[in-house]
C-alpha cells in the first residue's frame, strides 16, 4: 500500500468521525450549528410552578405499558397495574424545591431543580424531576437513581 493512499485513508476516517460528531451531537448545543428549534421549541427547565401544572393528568410507563401513574390536581396519586386491580395504590403527591423542602427527605437538594414526593399507603417514594413536557415525563427516583419514563395518556 502507498503512502498515498494510507494518507488519505486517515483523512477520510477523520472526517467520517468528525461528521459523526457533528449529526450525533452538535443539534443538542441549544442555538448552536444545527440546531432548528424555534425559542418556543427549546425546553425549559422544569420549575416547581410548571411541574405542578404539567404533571396532572394519567401517565403510562415507557418501560412497562401496563403500568399507569395518575397525578390529580386534588393532590391525590393513582398507581394502576393493567390486569392486577389489587396493585392498585392511591395516595398524595406534592412537588417542592430546595428551597421549600419536604421535611421527610434525607437527601441533599439541588437548587433549581424541582423534586416530587408520592405518599402511597405502603412507602413514601422521592422523584427528582429530569422532563416534563405535554408529552412526555422523566422522574428520576432518588432512591435508586434509576430514571422512569412515562408518556401522557390524557
């Protein structure tokens, strides 16, 4: 093999990754090169006034499409398993920040991120929130670290 072709076999492959790059990452900068999201595209961060607004409703795990996860603005949690009646959990939920804390939680709060608390009849679950949008919700159980994904059913 030439020293010719070696030369431009390795331009070409750092230009493949470089491309690679650019499609996998660079439209997840915001404003930066190519991003084609309008202002009112770009996701806001969630806040506690936000979540409490946009959290109402039912919610269906990604992982699992049986199970559903229902937020009243009554304050009252529903966790529905699909064919299991007795799984049934009905509890509270509340939103809250660093700066107004719930007083049942050990872990160290984030400012600027807002947090949920589920009371169910069996055990108090903490959730940070990752996402919240029309769509889609991603809570991240503090417990565990594990995130659930959910989409909105109505």
């Amino acid at each position: 093999m030439s020293r010719a072709t070696i030369i431009v076999g390795i331009v070409a492959a750092i230009l493949f990754a470089g491309a690679g790059y650019y499609f996998e990452y660079g439209h997840r900068w915001g404003r930066s090169v190519g991003n084609t999201k309008s202002n009112t595209e770009i996701e806001q961060k969630p806040t506690e006034t936000n979540t409490r607004t946009k959290l109402i409703g039912t919610w269906r795990s990604a992982e699992d499409s049986k199970f559903t996860r229902e937020f009243k603005a009554d304050g009252t949690s529903i966790d529905r398993y699909e064919g299991e009646k007795s799984a049934t959990q009905i509890g509270s939920w509340e939103a809250f920040t660093s700066t107004n804390p719930d007083p049942g939680i050990s872990e160290k709060l984030v400012s600027g991120i807002t947090y949920i608390k589920i009371e169910g009849q069996y055990e108090v679950l903490f959730f940070s929130v990752v996402k919240i949008n029309d769509a889609e919700l991603e809570l991240n159980y503090l417990d565990r670290g594990n995130t659930l994904r959910f989409t909105r059913v109505r």
